[in-house]
C-alpha cells in the first residue's frame, strides 16, 4: 500500500503543476478541491530543484485523508486542511 500511496503523491504533484499550464481555466468541480489542496503545498518552480520536500507534503496529505475525503472538500475545510476558494 505505501508504493501506491507514493505514486499517487508523484501523480498528484505531475498533475497539479501540468494544471497551472492551463490557467485560468479550471478543472471540474469535483476534482478543483484535489487540484487547490495540492497546488497550496507546492512551492514555485524558478530553476531545475529537488522536490523531495513537497512530495513529501503531497504524501503526508494522502496518507491522511483518503482522496475522496480531498476531493468532497468539506471535511478538509472543517478541519482547516483546506482553505475555502474565493474564485
């Protein structure tokens, strides 16, 4: 269960940044949530960097919350995982 749990963390980080090649276009509602509380974990890429740091942080949240705890987006709000968006 740990090696899925790493790729998913690896796919998450993949597919929150390939998302902010798409800005300001948005993913589907049920999927934003996922997309917002991974995107807050990662740092700004400037130059090529190990982002050991920030899977990390991406496996931390799944081996917390299931993904469809993520993604239903309101247990995380209530527990402040998660902050609610203004857009």
């Amino acid at each position: 269960m740990a090696n899925l749990e790493k790729i998913i963390a690896i796919e998450l980080m993949l597919g929150a940044r390939s998302h902010e090649f798409l800005l300001p276009l948005k993913t589907g509602s049920a999927l934003q949530p996922m997309v917002d509380a991974v995107s807050g974990l990662l740092e700004p890429v400037v130059s090529d960097r190990f982002f050991g740091k920030e899977f990390e942080r991406v496996l931390a949240l799944i081996s917390r919350h299931s993904v469809e705890s993520v993604t239903a987006k309101q247990p995380l709000l209530k527990q402040g995982v998660v902050e609610e968006s203004k857009g």
